[in-house]
C-alpha cells in the first residue's frame, strides 16, 4: 500500500491536521509567514533546489544513514532489533536534514539571518553548520541551564561562527528559548528566517520540518525490505516536539507497522513540572502560533516541564502527532529518566554506540518491547549520537551504571 496518502493530504491550506495546527501570530507576522509558505510551496516543486538538497544530503551530510541490526542487543532481548543511524549523520542526527532545507530556503528568499531555539544544542549545530554553508548569520537561544548541560555543543556553535543568546527567564530550558526566539524574530521579520527546530510552531513549519525529514522514513523503508524481504512489524522513535518522529513515521503510516512515540516520563509521570509526557498528560490548547496537546495549568498557559533529554524538554507537541494520536495510528507512550539513563550506559557497552539521551529513551522502550513482542522485528530510530551528552551522563548517572573517572 501507498504510505503517501496520510501525509499528502495533510495539513489544509490553513495548515490543520484534523483540529491541530494553524497559525496564531499577529497579523503582521502573518503576513511574513504567508511569505513563507508561498516560497516554500513553490521551491518544493523546483527541481533544481531538490537537486541541490540531494546533493548536500549525499555528499555532505552523508546519507543514506545505514540501517544496522544490533545482534547483540536482541540476542539479549529476544527481538531483532534495528537501528536507523541518524547519528551517524554530519553533526550528529536528524537535525541536519531540515536546517539544510531551511538555510536554503532563507537564501533563496533574501534573508540575511537565520535564528533558532535549540535544546540539547543538535539543532542549533545542525543550524549554525548550514549557515556557515550558506554564508548566513546565525543566531541560536538557548537555555542556561542547557547551556551549562550541553557545554559541547555550545562550544561548536561558536566554533560554526553561530552567536548563542542565553534564555535566563523559567526554567532556562527549550520553551523559554522557544520564547526568547520569538521575541528576537518579532523585532525584525523581514531580514531573519527563524529556522524551527521541529514539526512545532505555526503553518507552514510542522508540515515544512516533517516534509524535509521525511527522507529518514523513505530511506528506511526501502533500506529494510532490502535487509529482510518485508516491512518492519514496530518502529519506535522519541518524541519532545517530534520531528524525528514524523521523519521516520511519515513513509509507514499507511502500513500494517505498529508505531510507537516515546515521551519522556522525567523523574515522575504522575506531578506537573517532574516530565515532559504532552500526549500522556496533556489537554489541547494553543502555544508558540499552534494549536496542539499541551501541558498547562488552569488557565491555559505552559506549565513548567522536565526531562533529563534536554532535547524533549518542550511541554507541547507537533500537530500532526496529536491528530495521529486522536485516530490511534501512533500509540503514544513514555520512559523515565532513569531506563533512559541505563540505556545510555547499557547500548554503549553491548553495542559500542553511545546514543543521545533523547534517542536513549527510543531504545529503552524497544527494549521493553522486544519483552513484550519476542522474535518480532523493531527498527529504531536513533536520532542523534551522545558526545554532547556524555559528561553530564559520567558526572549525574556515571556512579550508578558502572563508570567512574
């Protein structure tokens, strides 16, 4: 069966999955972003920007990611378990194949800045690489407290040339460099491309974001039948705003494949501000320009999240993801911070790949479902690879799993 139709005839123009989506930003900005849409609608039909995006991909990022079978992991659990290497991608995962879409876009639109949130600091690596390709300025907000846990990435950011711009209201996480972004487009929206780092904010964005990282699905489906003769019975992928998710999950979702999104649980499922679980706590509601399931208080605004994946920190979630909730295509489900952490230390010792805590949590739950599902094949997505993670991992977790320095 075709795995185009749920996704090509979503969103509306208005850019709705089902009831999510749309776009709520000021008339101003809306016109801005109607810009956008129009450019980005026209430049996905040119085929001399599709070359040229295929060209970066192939001979810059490296792809396709290899698909491998972790022998040792399923000998162990009793499924055959696959992952789809998106870590192996220059600078690290997923984040390269939309910052590459988006950089070029800008350019093409005769903007002179690209600005971006970022979290766990992949996507403003990812971003600030394609701007230095492209020979645009960069601007990346980030938290202070992700500033301090990712210091790595940080680091290469400002190597790239990139300016990182500390969000100090909150939590100092992903939402308030989501914020504190906002407010560094809204002051000049005509010279700046704000370059979102997921399937998240108002339309075009989770529709532009999932269309560029569905490369990841259509490389792994056929990547798969290759390696053994059918489809995959399960894919699992984590999901904070989603975009790794929705790149895998776009070529399958009109398959006989069950698929499962990761959030994260945090410390505890069960109290407000302890996890970051939007599709297992959350209720619908509107946040950054878009309507979608939402963590929130009383009165509707963002309620304070956590994760121990500074990356999935973020207490809303891409629209597509809540209508694929609502029509049960994608069960939705969550890992604490602590399977998450001994997964990390536990892949890197029997696979001999040291994951991103985000994609740890992908992994444990593969595990908890190779228990489940014995002799069934799981293909994972793992997103993004753990150098930027590893320090805080040895300094927090290093004790408890085994690794001292």
């Amino acid at each position: 069966m075709s795995s185009n139709g749920l996704n090509s005839s979503m969103p509306d123009e208005k850019g709705y999955f089902g009831e999510y989506g749309g776009s709520f930003i000021p008339p101003q900005l809306q016109v801005i972003m109607d810009e956008i849409t129009d450019s980005y609608l026209k430049i996905k039909e040119d085929s001399n920007f599709l070359e040229e995006l295929q060209d970066l991909y192939t001979h810059y990022v490296g792809r396709p990611s290899p698909i491998f079978f972790a022998k040792n992991l399923s000998k162990k659990y009793g499924a055959n378990i696959y992952f789809k290497r998106e870590d192996l991608n220059h600078t690290g995962a997923h984040k390269i194949n939309h910052c590459l879409g988006e950089a070029l876009l800008a350019k093409k639109m005769g903007k002179k800045k690209l600005i971006a949130e970022t979290g766990a600091g992949q996507h403003g690596v990812a971003l600030a690489t394609a701007a230095a390709l492209v020979g645009l300025e960069c601007d990346i907000y980030m938290g202070e407290v992700d500033i301090a846990k990712e210091y790595p990435n940080v680091v290469r950011m400002h190597i790239l040339g990139a300016k990182v711009i500390p969000a100090t209201h909150g939590r100092k996480t992903l939402k308030e460099a989501v914020d504190a972004a906002f407010e560094g487009y809204l002051k000049d929206p005509v010279t700046q491309f704000y370059a979102i780092g997921s399937v998240v904010g108002p339309h075009p964005f989770p529709m532009m974001v999932r269309d560029f990282q569905s490369i990841v699905g259509k490389e792994a489906r056929i990547q798969f039948q290759e390696m053994t003769g059918k489809l995959p019975d399960n894919i699992v992928a984590c999901v904070g705003g989603g975009s790794n998710a929705m790149g895998i999950f776009s070529a399958f979702l009109n398959d006989d494949v069950n698929l499962y999104g990761v959030e994260p649980a945090g410390r505890n499922l069960e109290v407000m501000g302890e996890h970051a679980a939007t599709m297992t706590k959350g209720k619908v509601g509107v946040m950054h320009g878009f309507k979608s399931y939402m963590l929130a208080d009383e009165q509707g605004e963002p309620e304070e999240v956590y994760s121990v994946a500074s990356g999935l920190d973020y207490p809303s979630v891409g629209p597509q993801h809540s209508y694929l909730k609502d029509i049960k295509r994608v069960n939705y489900v969550t890992i604490n911070d602590e399977e998450a952490m001994e997964t990390f230390f536990g892949l890197s010792k029997i696979e001999g790949i040291i994951p991103a805590i985000e994609s740890a949590h992908a992994v444990a739950y593969a595990i908890k479902l190779a228990k489940e599902k014995p002799n069934s094949t799981i293909l994972v997505n793992l997103s993004g690879r753990g150098d930027k993670d590893i320090d805080f991992a040895v300094a927090n977790y290093g004790k408890r799993f085994g690794v001292e320095i």
